[in-house]
C-alpha cells in the first residue's frame, strides 16, 4: 500500500489534513476584499499574481467562529473541480506521508454529522489528524455560492 502526503493545517488547534494533490500552494495571509450579500464563511476575494480568488474561512463553516489572523494564519490554495479557492488556516504546519493503514474509516458517527467531507482520521503516534476531501465538505448550494462571487 502506498503512503499519503498530507498537508497538515489546523482550525482551533484541531488537526487537519488534506491530500497534497488538491493543495496548490501555501500562502501568507494578504488583505481580502470582502463581497457584499455574500454568506458568512465566504471571506471574500484575494489577487494571487493576477489570479482572482475567493477565500473561505472552514473555522466558521465548522464551528461558527471567525478566524482571528495572526502571524501563523495562511491561506491554503486548493483545487475544488475546476475551481481555485483559498481557505484560512490557524497555521499550516508540514506535509506528512501517511502509510494507508494508519488512516481508519470514517466513523459511522461522522458521517452522520451534517456529510462533513471527512474521508478518515489519519492515527500517528499521539495525534489524530481529520482527513478532509473539499469537495464533500462544501455543499452543492456553498459551491454555488463561491462560484458566484468570481
């Protein structure tokens, strides 16, 4: 079985993960440009070198709590579809290769938990690491929302 790259970041001193595949770059937090109307956890806009992208903060989407920025917050630049979009880190803090044993199912419990986008929990040593697919955890109606507002 083949290991996993994993980029590590975390929301709330909780970790999570996401496949290194749909992960483009990893960025310092920049001025956003906020949207009128649009919803909550949409922040709102960034340009990236001439590339207009709208940024998400998964803190409020999860947990209704907005992301306080401080040095260690980033914006994770992920591939959703065809869509780029950027997400709010508390910090991101390394790229981890995961042996496929070490990851265990998603938990009948989570699945049930509102189709939260969570593929497994990576187990190492004295973590647990909540591995997240994007496009699962954003609703059909949130991606419409982000692709209206670029």
């Amino acid at each position: 079985m083949a290991d996993k790259q994993i980029v590590v970041f975390s929301l709330l001193n909780e970790e999570y993960g996401l496949e290194i595949t749909s992960v483009q770059e990893i960025v310092r937090f920049q001025e956003i440009t906020k949207i009128p109307e649009a919803p909550d956890f949409i922040k709102g806009i960034i340009n990236l070198r001439g590339q207009v992208i709208p940024v998400i903060d998964l803190k409020q989407r999860f947990y209704n709590i907005k992301s306080e920025i401080t040095e260690d917050t980033r914006i994770v630049v992920v591939k959703i579809g065809t869509k780029t979009i950027g997400i709010i880190a508390d910090q991101v803090s390394e790229v981890l290769h995961i042996p496929e044993e070490a990851i265990e199912p998603t938990p009948a419990l989570l699945n049930d938990f509102n189709q939260s986008g969570i593929t497994g929990v990576g187990k190492l040593e004295d973590r647990l690491l909540i591995l997240l697919d994007l496009e699962k955890t954003l609703s059909r109606d949130e991606l419409k929302q982000i692709n209206k507002v670029v």
